[in-house]
C-alpha cells in the first residue's frame, strides 16, 4: 500500500513539475483552443484559420525585425546604434515619428520591430516614437482614406500621427533624463548573454558569419526572438479573433453614435480595448461622422484604437516591463483624448468642418 501511494505522488509531482515546466502562453494557446473545441466547435476552427491567417501575413515583418536585431547583435552594432541615437535624441525622435507616419505597420504588426529596436540598444523614447506614430498612418491607409473622408481629414490625422509620435518621444525621453525606464526590456528578453559567446568589446564586424562566435551570438539571438514573439502574437491573433466574432462593428457603432464633446471621452474606452484595423475603420467611421458624429469622437477612435488594442498590448506586455507598458497605454489614453478635444475645439471656435 505505500509503495501505491509513493507511486501515485510520484507520479502527481512528476506531472506538476511537467506542467511547471510548459511555457504558460504555449498552454493557454492550447487551453483556449481545447475549449473552444469543446464549447463552440465552428468558432474554435474560424480562430485556428484567423490566427493563422494573421500570422503568416506579419512573418515577413517579423522575420525582417529578428534578423535586423541578431545581425546587429553579430555585427557588434548595437552599442554604437544605442550611442548615436542617445547623442542625437531629438533629431532621433524626430526621425523616427515622421518614419513611423510613413511606414506601414498596424498596431500588432509594429511589435516585432519595436522588438528589434530595444534588443538592438535603441534608447526608448525614438523606438516609443516610432511606435505611437506607425499603426496610425501608412501610404495606402493616406489615399483610402482620402477617398472616403476627404483630405483634410486625412492631412490633419497624417499630421496628429506625426505629433503625438513627436510628444511620446519627447515625453519619454523627459522622463528617462530623471531616471525613469533606465532598463525598458524585461530581464528574460533575447538570448541575454545565456549561451551566447561573449563578443570583443567595442569591436564592429559586418562580415559577422565568417567568424564561428558571431555565428553563434546570431542564430541564439534569432532563435530566443522568434520563438518569443511568435508565442505572444498567436495567442493575441487568437484572442483578437473572439473579439472580432463577439464585438462586431455594428456594437461599437451603436456606442459611439454620439454627438458632442461627451462622445470624445467614450470614444477612447472603446477605442484602446477594440481592435479595429486602420482600413476597418476608415468606412465605420465615414458612416458614424455621415451620422452626425463628432469629429473629434471620431479622431480619438482612429487614434486610441490605431496605437494599441488589446492583442497589441499584450504583445508589448509580454517585452517591456510593467512602468514601459502602463506609460505606453498612458500615452495612447491620454494622446488620443487630447488629439480629439484639439480636433473638436478648432472645429468649434473656426466654425469650420470636414
């Protein structure tokens, strides 16, 4: 009988320690899914399929951004990256907020890059720059987006993305010069240093794949990248996908179809958590403002929703640590609010309108 029992606790510690050991996002990937395969069957395989689907569609960008960060790793590069853009931190933050209005990265889809940036020694307040300015404009939003809600609205948004990419630099930037956000990334981030060789201090080798150490330093810092990121970010498509299927647009048209300044402060509580991409939104919000919409409402919809949802932040959570990540939805709170009182007060006191 005791021997039965040892076996039996044996056999429970030995299942704990296994569970112990899963990585938790991997787990609750698999538990999400089993039990939507348990409860809802058709929805279990249209999230699978969304998943996927949004996935496979980022890996390039994500793919670019973790051989940009592991060759600078290589290369040695990252210290001298870190050092000229913390010399030149406003011209930096300027770059990258105008860079970030041009390229064409949604909120979820900025994340790997943003990844890159930090592993590679990129100070915070540029990469925060670039990251509140990137999901709320690219090209192809710029000329839809003309087309359906007129060029002053759209020139105006272009020139609200650039500004509060500018502020949220600038801001961090203030705050990191009295000692906030010194080590942005969390600890576990990147290969740091575990099983990587220790690169000659100082030293810069663009042909890093001739020498077998940054070789090395390449394809640990790879492989630690895309496996975390990729974890992460299947499991925010997955979640993203139940709030496609459960928060249809017709809801969060219903609760915005106010009018009037007291619309602009809802328009952040649906916007931060709802995911909306800029293309998505752009037909919604036409036919909210055709409604009678406040313009401004209609801004801090674009804005809070464009900068951060929640599958984004999850993904960010998962990088920064817990100050970085409350001052980054911080930032899309409060930027977006005041972006649509600005808008609205303009409109208002001019008599003008789009």
């Amino acid at each position: 009988m005791t021997s039965l029992v040892s076996a039996v606790s044996g056999a429970a510690v030995g299942a704990g320690g296994f569970i112990g050991r899963l990585d938790r996002v991997w787990l609750a990937l698999v538990l999400l899914f089993a039990g939507l395969a348990l409860a809802v069957p058709p929805q279990a395989f249209e999230s699978l399929v969304f998943m996927l689907d949004a996935f496979f569609w980022l890996l390039p960008y994500l793919l670019l951004s973790v051989v940009l960060a592991a060759s600078l790793k290589a290369v040695g590069a990252d210290g001298v990256i870190a050092g000229v853009a913390s010399r030149s931190a406003g011209t930096a933050i300027l770059i990258a907020a105008v860079a970030g209005a041009l390229s064409p990265f949604c909120s979820c889809g900025v994340v790997p890059l943003m990844a890159a940036l930090l592993l590679a020694g990129v100070p915070l307040a540029p990469v925060l720059a670039f990251c509140v300015a990137s999901p709320l404009m690219d090209p192809e939003q710029f000329v839809l987006m003309a087309a359906t809600l007129g060029l002053p609205f759209t020139v105006t948004k272009t020139v609200a993305a650039m500004s509060l990419g500018l502020v949220a630099g600038g801001a961090t930037l203030a705050l990191q010069r009295v000692g906030f956000f010194a080590e942005p990334l969390k600890a576990a981030q990147g290969c740091g240093g575990c099983g990587s060789p220790a690169l000659p201090s100082g030293s810069l080798r663009w042909a890093f794949w001739q020498e077998a150490p940054r070789r090395q330093a390449f394809f640990t810092e790879a492989r630690a990248t895309t496996l975390f990121l990729s974890k992460w970010l299947l499991l925010a498509f997955a979640l993203e996908s139940l709030m496609v299927a459960w928060v249809p647009a017709e809801f969060v048209a219903g609760t915005l179809g106010g009018e009037g300044w007291q619309a602009i402060p809802l328009a952040v509580v649906v916007g931060v958590p709802a995911y909306l991409n800029g293309f998505a939104a752009i037909p919604l919000i036409g036919e909210l403002m055709a409604m009678g919409m406040a313009p401004g409402a209609a801004f801090t919809f674009l804005i809070a929703g464009g900068v951060t949802s929640l599958p984004a932040a999850m993904a960010v959570y998962a990088l920064v640590r817990r100050a970085v990540f409350v001052w980054y939805l911080a930032v899309a709170l409060i930027g977006s609010l005041l972006v649509g009182f600005a808008v609205q007060a303009v409109l208002v006191f001019s008599g003008l309108s789009f």
